[in-house]
C-alpha cells in the first residue's frame, strides 16, 4: 500500500536572487497510511511551508512530493487543487463561514462532489456533526458556539469528505488545555476509525501524546524522526 | 456501518481518484446559492446595494425618458397628420420653422393616378392671447383645407360646418396650460373671441394633438382663416401637402409615380419619412441626445461604483474564508461564480423596485412637463440589459480582489 505522503529531496525558496532565501533543505518525509505524525520546530523551521507544499497551496521548486499517490513537482494548478478535495484541512482559526450553520459549514466540503445530492450533503454534515458531539449545535452559526466547539466543526468539515489525509496547523493554538486536548483526541479517533493519515503542525506540548511519530525540524531540516517516546524524551 | 467500511476502503486505496465535480450548471447554482445566503446575511448592505442599484436603475429610466421624450414629442404635429403622402421643400429642416414651396405642386400631384387628393397645409407659428390673463404666447397655426378631409385629427370631423364661418379656429385641448383654460370655457359659454396675432379670432371647438418641442399649444384653422391670421404668406406657398390616395392604391408605387411626375424642388415623404426627417433635426441638430446619453452613462458608473464597493467589502472582510474553501478544493473559478451570482442577484433586486419607481416618476414628470415619458417594454428591456452589465462588471472587478485570498498564507 503506498504512502499518502512521500517527500523526498524537498527544497524551497522564497524570493529571487540576492533576496532568495532557502526554508526547506533536501526534506525527506513518509507518512504512512493511518499514521499521525506531528511536525514540530522553532517558528522559521519550515514546517508550515512542508505543510503547505503537501496540501498541494504551494507549487513544488525542487525534489519530489507525492501526496495520495499524485507527483505534486510540476503538477498543474487545476491538478492541484483538485487534489485538495481528498485532503482536510484544519487551521489555527476555525475559517468557518458566519452566514451559514454549522451543518451546511460541513456541507461545504461536500458540494464539489457532483454525485451528491443537497440533502444528502446535509445528512452527512449532521452525522459527522454528532460524531464530534455537536449533534445539537448542528443549526447554528459559528458566532453562537465556543471556541473549541468551533474548532470541532472545523474538525467534521475536514473529515466529512472521508480525506486519506488530514493536514493541521496549530489547531489548538488558540484554545484552552482542556477543548485542546478534546479536538485533537476527536480528530485523532475520527481520523483512525476512517484510516486517514494526519500531519499535524503543532507547538503546543499538550498534545504531543497523540502521535505516532513526531519530526523535529530546524532550519529547513529534519533534524529528528522517531516514535513520539524517542522524539520528546 | 458498512457505508463506513466502504468509505475506509475506498480511502485505503490511498489514491482514490478524485470525485467528479458537478457540472457547470449544477455548481452554477450551488455559487448562486451561496452568494444568496452571504447577501441575506447581513440585511442592511444587502439593502443598501439593493438602493444603488435602483438608484442607477431610475438615473437611466428617467435620463433615457429624458432623452426619448423630446425626438418622440418633435413628431407629434406630423404623427397627427393622417394622410399617405406629403410633400415637403427639401430644404425644410424641421415642421416649426418651414420652408414654403409652391402651390401648384399641390395641383401637379393630383395628375398622378392614384391620388385621390391634395391639400396644401399651411404651418405658421404667431402668438395667442391667454383669455384670461391677457399674456400672449406662441402656438403653431395649421391651416388646411378642412372640408377636403385629408388630414384627419382627432375630434376634426365634427367642426367642419363650425370652421366654415370667418375668423374660427380650432383648439387643441392637449396644449400646454399657460394658454388659459381655453377648452373649460369653452365647454362652459360655447364659442368666444380670442385674439391670435393681430385679429380677434373665435374658438368654436376643440381637437386633440398634444405639445411638442417646437410648439407648445396648437390651433388648426381653414386656410382662409390661416391667411387672414398670417398676412405675410403668400397663399400661392404652401408649407406641406398631404396626399390622400386612392383606395387600394399602393403607398410605394404612388410615391414612385409623384417621384417622377414632380420636379426636384419637393420632396415625397411617406409619413413614417416626414417623421424621421422630423426627429432627425432633434436628435442631430441639437446636444439633447448627448446630454442625456452621457447622463444614463454616470448613473450606470456611480451604480457600478455602488455595487463593487459592496462586493468588494464582501471579500476583503472574507479573505480568510475564501482562502480556506480555495484550500478544500473550491476553485478561483468557482469562487468567481459566487461573486458574478451576487452583483446578478443585486441586478435583479434593483431592478425589480428601480422600474416600478421610475414607471411613477415618469407619471409624476409627464403631468408636470406634458412630454411623453411612457415605460415601453423595451426601454425595460434595455435598461435591464444595462444594470445587469453594470452589476456583471462591478462583479468582474471586484473578483480580482479574490487573488488575494491565497490559502498557502492561511498557515
């Protein structure tokens, strides 16, 4: 079975000539296939620009990047973000929109699948809804929930569309320890039970329990790769 | 559960092909549905870019009125006119200001088989005494051969035997009000003297033709009547002639036949011809269509200015939103969709209430002006055409801002 992500020889840059500055260095990185790996590091490491590059946001410079089995180096744009539909994202900030429900939020990741019907779209949306508890909140909108119950929708939205990959940046960063803790158990046991792999961008020591393996980069390196023991001890 | 066991399945493959997106139309709707649900949202800028572009819908209604109403009312003394054919003095720029060309052309025509006959018309403009205040005004004298029946006003019939007699004229009741109130006292004592020049005239009834730019009220009379009023026309020059033909006669080939029979001094006009040739002195000698025509054109850039200023807030305050659908696969052209969707539900919500608005202005303008400002299912039409280009383009520049809903910045 091969590999939704699979990295190798990664190298980026920003900027032009004098200005160029390199964030990625020859990156290696597997994820294996229901595996949760965290990407830690000092802000600057490049970990958010790997991310990036894997969520196919950003076009490939140099070395190869394979994501559910799609060479990503001189993929095209519509490739690209076609791709994007069998992965989930999950950001700092919930990005839910406030004019719609919570369960239409969901509904969103749905609506690019053309054999979907609307309602079927939404009874989706409210079971995934409840399997992150929030079958009751399915009618609101986003400003009449708490932050971790946002960041829970986010949660099912990513997941809705059965992705064989999760991608998260910090998705605790702005909630308290204990919704924190809860949003990153619910995405890990939803990711499992639908064997979705998930890279995880994370500073934030409270979760680290939740790995499978954790990779520690510094100046666009990985300077460590190991099971979650190893990594933190 | 076995749902849930296939979904696994398919997701172990790990390059599960993506699922087909739906079709054009399909997402077309989906992009309007979600534009809708953004506009609805939030009430009260929904309201206010449903107001600019009324506001922009009633600027062009009333400007392109504005700009109809005068070539529309220049033709009303020749579209009163019933008769086939005319001849005219080529030189003659417009009905108000004529050029005389001779009697015996009148005379000339009526060699020509399928005329049945010809009337010279007489055209003057003069001053009438308001019959109540005393003030004078100008009003166009048509003077005819009122027996002949071959112009054919409405309400002439009638007055034929009353015109008969020295000195009486008929009034057109449709004239503007600073003549007096002509017409009420005439329904109230029968005939009565008025003065127009320099003679006392009698009013003995009343006809219908309506103001126009050259004139403001006017008065047919016979052209004995005519001639004793405007002492300085030679009866031998006429203005016009209208020619009635014979029954069953063809318009095009009578036409021809006068065409060739008449020397070049005159000119055959159907009368659909006179009245181009009329309004084509309005709409050429005259700024009026340029004026109003660049006034449509502001209305529509300020409606414009409106509707993107509204669209483009509506992005900019949701970059980040935007951003993360683009992230789940929404493409640019799909977001470009729900923005086009909103400035076309704008142009339907303005345009609906901008129509009906400008439908009563133009009721409220015409009774104070007597210009001719009617709603026409076309001008509708095209008025529509125009918001919904407006509202199409503040859309098209206000998608640019969408670039900047970048999801790689989302981290």
């Amino acid at each position: 079975m091969m590999n939704p992500v699979e990295i190798s020889d990664l190298t980026y840059a920003y900027g032009e000539g004098v200005l160029r500055r390199e964030v990625l260095r020859d990156v290696d990185l597997r994820v294996a296939p229901g595996e949760i790996v965290l990407l830690t590091g000092p802000s600057g490491s490049g970990k958010t620009t790997l991310l990036t590059l894997a969520g196919a946001l950003r076009a490939v410079q140099q070395g190869s990047c394979r994501v559910l089995g799609r060479e990503l180096a001189g993929a095209r744009e519509a490739d690209r973000v076609a791709l994007r539909r069998n992965i989930g994202f999950i950001f700092q900030n919930h990005n839910l929109l406030g004019f719609l429900s919570a369960r239409q939020n969901v509904a969103m990741a749905l609506e690019l699948d053309g054999g979907t019907t609307d309602r079927g779209r939404l009874e989706r949306a409210g079971e995934m809804l409840a399997s992150v508890g929030l079958a009751e909140h399915a009618e609101k909108r986003p400003g009449q929930l708490s932050g971790g119950q946002r960041q829970r929708v986010a949660v099912a939205r990513a997941l809705v569309g059965s992705p064989g990959l999760v991608l998260a940046d910090e998705p605790t960063a702005a909630l308290d320890k204990a919704s924190g803790q809860e949003v990153v158990h619910l995405l890990r046991d939803l990711a499992r039970s639908r064997g979705a792999a998930i890279l995880l961008v994370t500073h934030d020591p409270r979760i680290l329990d939740v790995a499978d393996r954790i990779v520690a980069m510094e100046d666009g390196r990985v300077v460590a790769d190991g099971a979650a023991r190893a990594v933190v001890g | 559960m076995n749902a849930i066991t296939d979904l696994r399945g398919r997701v172990r493959d790990g390059a599960r092909e993506a699922a087909r997106p739906p079709g054009l139309l399909a997402a077309s709707g989906l992009a309007l549905r979600l534009a809708w649900r953004q506009l609805w949202s939030e009430k009260a800028r929904l309201a206010s870019a449903i107001a600019g572009v009324m506001f922009a819908c009633v600027l062009v209604f009333m400007q392109l009125g504005f700009r109809a109403a005068p070539f529309e009312s220049a033709t009303t003394l020749i579209g009163a006119m019933r008769a086939d054919l005319f001849l005219m003095n080529p030189m003659t720029l417009a009905s108000f200001r004529p050029e005389p060309m001779a009697r015996v052309r009148v005379s000339q025509a009526l060699g020509v088989e399928a005329v049945q006959a010809a009337v010279p018309v007489y055209l003057a403009q003069s001053s009438f005494r308001n019959p109540e205040t005393g003030r004078r005004r100008t009003i166009q004298l048509v003077g005819f051969d009122v027996e002949a029946g071959v112009l054919d006003l409405p309400g002439l019939a009638p007055l034929r035997d009353a015109l008969k007699q020295p000195d009486s004229f008929a009034f057109d009741s449709r004239s503007r009000p600073e003549f007096g109130p002509v017409t009420q006292m005439f329904q109230e004592r029968g005939a009565y003297p008025v003065q127009i020049g320099n003679r006392e005239m009698r009013v003995v009834g009343t006809i219908e033709m309506g103001t126009s730019f050259g004139a403001d009220g006017n008065a047919v009379l016979p052209e004995v009547n005519f001639q004793r009023v405007v002492r300085e026309q030679p009866a031998v020059m006429v203005d016009l002639a209208a020619i009635r033909l014979k029954p069953g006669a063809d318009l095009l080939q009578a036409q021809a036949a006068l065409r060739a029979v008449l020397p070049p001094d005159v000119a055959v006009l159907t009368q659909a011809q006179l009245r181009a040739h009329e309004r084509r002195y309005w709409e050429e000698g005259t700024p009026i269509g340029f004026i109003f025509t660049f006034g449509s054109l502001m209305g529509l850039i300020v409606g414009m200015v409106i509707v993107y200023q509204i669209l483009f807030s509506d992005i900019a305050g949701h970059l980040k939103e935007y951003a993360t659908l683009k992230a789940m696969g929404y493409s640019n052209g799909h977001l470009s969709r729900v923005v086009l969707g909103a400035a076309v539900v704008l142009a339907f919500l303005g345009f609906v209430p901008g129509v009906v608005a400008s439908a009563v202005l133009y009721g409220v303008v015409a009774d104070a002006t007597f210009l001719p400002l009617h709603m026409t299912g076309g001008r509708a039409l095209a008025v529509f055409g125009m918001i919904f280009a407006m509202c199409a383009a503040a859309g098209l520049l206000a998608m640019r801002k969408l670039r900047d809903a970048n999801p790689a910045d989302m981290f």
